[in-house]
C-alpha cells in the first residue's frame, strides 16, 4: 500500500490543473513532464512491466483519465480508465545512434511535446535498451495536470524500492527512508520523494479571509485588499530585467541536455555564503546565462528568472499541482559569482516571504472558465516576460532500484511554457543532475550554453 492509495482524491480536477490541460492546444507550451531515470542494467524480461502493473494498482492517476460529463455540467473530472492497458503506456526500444545517454536524450527531446489521448491517463514511458556499457534508460512523461513535479516524483517512488529485488512493497521503501539519519525538515522531503526547496513560503491569510467582514470594516478590507494585490504584483516584479534579443526565437522543437555536480560542493558553497543550495543553483544559471552572453560580445544584462514555489501546505501529497510561482531580476549582471549568489539569495527571500504568492489559486478559478484561447493568450502573455525558469527537487540520499536495476541517475526535463529555457536540479545519492529544456530556435548554439553553465558552476563551487 502507498501513500497515495490511503488518501481520498477529488473526483473533480482542481482549477489549476484544468488550466494547464489548456495548454495542450499551444504545442509551444504544452505542458509535458519527462523524468530519465539511468538503470545499472537491463531490467529482467516481465519485471518491469511488474512494478509498472503493482504502481498503476496504487497511483489513482496512473490509471484514471480526463472525462466531462453532462452530469458535471461539462466540468472535468477524474475518471477510471475501465480499457486501460498497460502495453499502450509502457514499450520498449532499442538504443538509438550510437548508444550513448546523449543519443537517447536527444532522442527522448524530439517527442517532448507530442500530446497525449485524451480518452487514456496522462502519462507513458519507454525503456531505452542496449545503451552503452550494458545500462538501460528509462523515460517517463507525465501531463503537467497530473501534478506538479514535486507530487509526479513522489509518484514515482510508487515504482523504487531501497534493494535489488523485484517484489518490494513500496511502503517499506518510506519506512526504511524514515529511518535515515536526516534532519526533520530533511526526513519530511525524502519521504515524499521530491519537493521544491523554495518551499513553505510566510504567506497571510486567504485573499478570501483577508477581504472577509468588509461590510464591518469596509476601510481595513480595502487597505487589507490593497496590500495583498501589491504583494501579488511583487511577486512577478523582474525589475529592470527584460527579455534578450539573443533568446527571442521560438519553436515547437526542444533539446535535453545534462550537467551534474557534487552536492557537498553545493552545500558548502551555501553554508560559506549564508544561502541554500537552491541559492547556489540560480546563481550558476545565471552565471552561465552571463558568460553566454559575453560569447556573443554583448553586455551582460539580468536576467527575469521565474521559479515555482510549493504552497500546499496540508495537501503536501495529494497529486495535483500546488504550487505558486515567482519571478525575480536575476542579477546576471553582476560579475562576482559570490557577490552574485548572496544577491539571489536576497531576491528569492523577499519573494518566499510574500503574501501575495496564493494569488494564482484565486485567479485558477477565474481562468479556467474562459476559453482555451484567452487562456493560453494569457500564458503567452507572462512566457514573454522570462528567459528562464527553474525548479529544484530534492531526491533521496541513499540509491534506488527499479526493478532490480539500481537506478545511477536522476534527470528532469520540464516544458517550456513559452520560455527559451528550463533547468531542473535533482539532488540523488550524492549528486545533483541538472536537465536543461532549451528551444533550439532561441538557445541557437546548444554546446556553447551548456559549457557557459559549467564554467559558471566550475568558479562557483567551491571544495567541502
């Protein structure tokens, strides 16, 4: 049993993720999860397709699909898929070009945005076989509307266990995860398997309890309402950062790359600069966004970075997205790479502690009642405001296995909701993977950036 099987999920999707189900009609933003899990090895015959079949019993969204009925007046709601099979979801292949992890990425980026059927559960994955050096990749997409990708990890943990056997029931995976020598803030994260570092962000009461007795106190509603849309208008402030000429371009294709570094080296870089881990990896994001643009002689201008921020509170793993999001002008324009990481550190700060950050759960409601034309109108219309996003997910200390392979690498690619760039940090057993999403019409020398963004980490890190 899981976690997910204890808890009573709404039929009904939330308004937030029938927003993104919107997007599917923009393929520039159609909002497409992929997770890359590298295995040691190929996974025997039928075990995968084991594990896969024991998740799919035990995640409700791995086997449920988008329905709208008359019932419902015409809302969408999640229903259980009665012709579901698992043939459809999960296939394998063999390994593309040469074999290599970089072959199947590129590989694995050219159906990025591919949409899902409708009538069937949001979601496939496919097993790369015979890559080089004996090592297996498997490739899982998700519909952003399934969950955010703090709660799609946490369903994953459905499909890993703490040993190399096939039969291990997921719960003893959390049990034993529990019993790992970690802070308690730490211990909460590993349980559920992923979660945003810019988390539990101070926010006031509702927008609703904050305007609540205005016919009692019509001043004091209407400076408490003033404020709070101040705050929400703080939150996506990205100052003097506009969009690069350099990044304007946009197309329907995406590419994968991968960069990895050590965690201690992230910590201690922290620690010596009083910041977080997801301080430092902003930081580099914006060095290499720098150097890249000094490789075309351009003066290094800011750059506005939008990061997600987990709100869910209570509903913590409840699938589903629960998350916020802000926008800070990241100081790319600064040429000290500490000086420019306590900076960042300063900007996400003001942002975490916003009340404004729950505006976008009252304006989901709104949104997803106009049609899909004003709705992704509006997506556009915040896309052209950022050059890049960025998410952090914090992985487990200890390695995995998947059907009975141990899983070496974690890698996550987000969408590109119209932005030229997506960088998602993965801390596992030791390492943090980096998966760059970039549009090639934008990020028109791919090599050249992702060697920007390791310079930028290389001067930034520092030895623990």
């Amino acid at each position: 049993m899981t976690m997910f099987n204890r808890l009573s999920l709404p039929d009904d999707l939330a308004a937030l993720d029938e927003l993104l189900l919107k997007g599917d009609a923009w393929p520039t933003a159609r909002p497409v999860m992929t997770l890359a899990l590298v295995l040691e090895g190929l996974p025997a015959d039928g075990s995968l397709e084991a594990v896969f079949s024991r998740a799919v019993g035990s995640v409700p969204r791995m086997h449920q699909r988008v329905a709208r009925s008359v019932w419902t007046a015409g809302r969408a709601s999640w229903v259980d898929d009665k012709a579901f099979n698992l043939s459809y979801h999960l296939r394998r292949i063999g390994a593309p070009g040469d074999g290599s992890l970089e072959a199947a990425l590129s590989w694995a980026s050219d159906s990025a945005t591919a949409p899902f059927d409708p009538a069937r559960p949001l979601w496939d994955a496919v097993l790369v076989e015979r890559l080089t050096g004996g090592r297996a990749l498997l490739i899982i997409r998700a519909h952003h509307a399934i969950a955010d990708g703090v709660r799609a990890i946490a369903m994953m943990a459905a499909l890993l266990g703490l040993e190399p056997t096939r039969h291990q029931e997921p719960a003893k995976l959390e049990e034993a995860v529990a019993l790992t020598q970690l802070s308690p803030d730490a211990a909460q994260v590993v349980r559920a398997f992923g979660r945003l570092w810019v988390t539990n962000p101070l926010r006031a009461a509702s927008f609703t309890r904050a305007i609540s007795g205005a016919s009692l106190h019509p001043r004091r509603a209407l400076t408490n309402t003033s404020s709070y849309v101040r705050s929400a208008l703080r939150t996506v402030d990205r100052g003097t950062a506009v969009p690069l000429p350099l990044l304007a371009g946009r197309s329907n294709s995406r590419r994968f790359v991968t960069l990895e570094v050590q965690l201690d080296a992230m910590k201690t870089t922290a620690k010596a600069n009083s910041a977080k881990v997801n301080d430092v990896f902003l930081a580099g994001l914006l060095g290499g966004l720098r150097k890249y643009q000094e490789a075309f002689e351009l003066a290094a201008a800011d750059i506005a970075l939008s990061l997600p921020i987990d709100v869910a509170g209570a509903n913590e793993h409840v699938a589903g997205n629960h998350i916020s999001a802000a926008i800070i002008p990241g100081p790319a324009s600064i040429e000290d790479p500490f000086e420019r990481l306590r900076s960042v550190h300063e900007l996400v700060a003001s942002r975490r502690a916003e009340p404004g950050l729950s505006a976008l759960d009252h304006l989901a409601p709104t949104l997803r009642q106009v049609p899909a034309r004003v709705a992704i109108a509006a997506m556009g219309a915040h896309a052209r405001r950022v050059d890049l996003q960025a998410s952090n997910l914090v992985g487990p200390p200890c390695p995995l296995y998947l059907a009975g392979q141990k899983v070496e690498r974690m890698y996550a690619f987000g969408p590109l909701p119209g932005v030229p760039a997506m960088a998602v940090l993965v801390s596992y057993d030791g390492v943090c993977t980096i998966g760059l999403t970039l549009d090639p019409a934008a990020v028109t020398d791919t090599a050249l950036f992702v060697d920007c963004v390791q310079a930028a980490f290389d001067e930034l890190l520092m030895e623990s």
